[in-house]
C-alpha cells in the first residue's frame, strides 16, 4: 500500500529547536508517523513538545545545547543513538533572527548567526551520517526560508545563512546518495511562530508582507509537517538534493 511508505515506524529522529514553533510541530508530526523523537534546545527544556510526542506512544529525549557553540555540539548525535540505538533523521531547525542594517550589523551578531544556522547543520549533519551510514539509509532535512532565493530588508546575516542552506543541502545530497542518505530542504515562508510575532505584528511590515502571499494568510506550523514526513519517510526515497519551498504562494508572485 503507498500510504505504507510514509510510515516511520521504529525510525528515531533528531530535531533541533523543537521547543516551540516550527520544530515542535516538525517532532510531533514525526511522532504521529511513528518515529521516536530526540529534541535539542538551548534550555534542554521542551516538555510541551514531549507531552506531543508522548501522546503518540513514541518515546522522547531531551538534549541541552546552544548550537552556536560549537563544543556543545559535540556528541549530540552520539547521544542520540546511545539511548535509541539508532539515528534515523535529522531535521536542522534551529534558527535565530536578526535585523539591521548591513552597515550597522555587529559582527558577533552575525558570526553567531552563522554558527546556529550554518555551521550547526554541516556539524550535525556529519555527525548524523555517520550513524546512518551504519544501516545503508538516513534523511536529513535542513530548513530553509523564502530568504533562501530572496534578500529581505535588513536581514543580511540571516539571507545569507540560508542561501548557504541550499547549497550545503545540494552538496551532501551529491556526496551522500549513493550511501543511501537522502539530504533535501524546506523553504517555508511566512509562519505564525513567537519569533515571527514582531514581524507580524510590525505596523508596517505585517500589513505589507500580507498583501503579497498569494493565500492570503500566515501559515500555521503544523502545515510543515506532511512535507517534513514525506521526506523522512520512504516516499521520499529518490529525492536527494531537492529546495522545496511552500510559502502560500510568495514566490509565485
């Protein structure tokens, strides 16, 4: 049955910045599917997103780092699959934001930035592999944003992190393919999350950036989650370097 192919039964998934917003709705619709999930947060705190995953019968693991360190990040794959026995799929979430413009932009600003966004995604997901390697198969799903084919106002760090998204996703998918690791990206565009909230309810902006989505209307978070699973899943199992946007139509304009 081809519905049988979206199942991620007895698979263990690693979601950074499952906390809140997208990431949680990233876990718990990879728990409904059926996939054990680890999340990594900067409080090691998400007991909403494991009450999620737990109501799903799937068991849940909560890890403490800040990603834009780069020695907390060491081992977390290690952990994960030392508790499950098994590191299945990786979905590079965590994000931070930030707003200046290009000559104002402090330069620890935006080396963090980079660090959370960039550097922790090509950290994890070799980190990821290695395990995968192990079963001949694994998924790794990095998040991108419409801003990884458009500049933005002000954004220039975050614009540029997520341009390099794409490419790092093309660029392990070709070296890894052939181990049977699916690398592919989701590009979403304007999500109402708590981080989102200031842009959204920017008496400028929010007006401006609704005017143009073609739907009409904010995404909620949880319309992620069929795409995020399809990737995960074996549906998905000839796709390898693909930047996927879904975006309510914003880049159709």
């Amino acid at each position: 049955m081809v519905l049988d192919l979206f199942k991620l039964d007895g698979r263990v998934a690693l979601v950074t910045g499952a906390g809140r917003g997208i990431g949680q709705a990233l876990a718990y619709a990879l728990a409904q599917a059926g996939a054990d999930v680890a999340s990594v947060t900067r409080s090691g705190s998400a007991e909403e997103t494991r009450r999620l995953v737990e109501s799903c019968g799937r068991q849940f693991l909560d890890l403490q780092a800040d990603l834009g360190v780069p020695e907390q990040r060491a081992g977390l794959a290690d952990q994960v699959a030392e508790k499950f026995g098994r590191l299945d799929i990786l979905v590079n979430n965590a994000g931070v934001t930030g707003r200046h413009a290009p000559e104002e932009y402090p330069d620890a600003e935006w080396r963090y930035l980079m660090e959370v966004h960039l550097n922790a995604a090509f950290d994890l997901a070799v980190q990821a592999a290695a395990h995968m390697q192990k079963h001949g198969r694994g998924k790794i799903i990095n998040i991108g944003s419409v801003m990884t084919f458009e500049g933005g106002l002000n954004i220039s760090a975050y614009a540029s992190a997520k341009h390099a998204i794409a490419g790092l996703t093309k660029s392990l998918a070709t070296s890894w393919a052939s181990k049977g690791i699916n690398v592919n990206c989701i590009c979403p565009g304007y999500i109402e999350t708590e981080l989102a909230g200031p842009l959204q309810s920017d008496p400028v902006r929010g007006p401006q950036i609704l005017e143009r989505i073609p739907v009409g209307r904010w995404a909620q978070p949880d319309e992620l989650g069929g795409l995020c699973v399809f990737l995960a899943s074996d549906a998905a199992s000839y796709m390898h370097g693909s930047i996927i946007p879904i975006d309510g139509g914003w880049l159709s304009m």
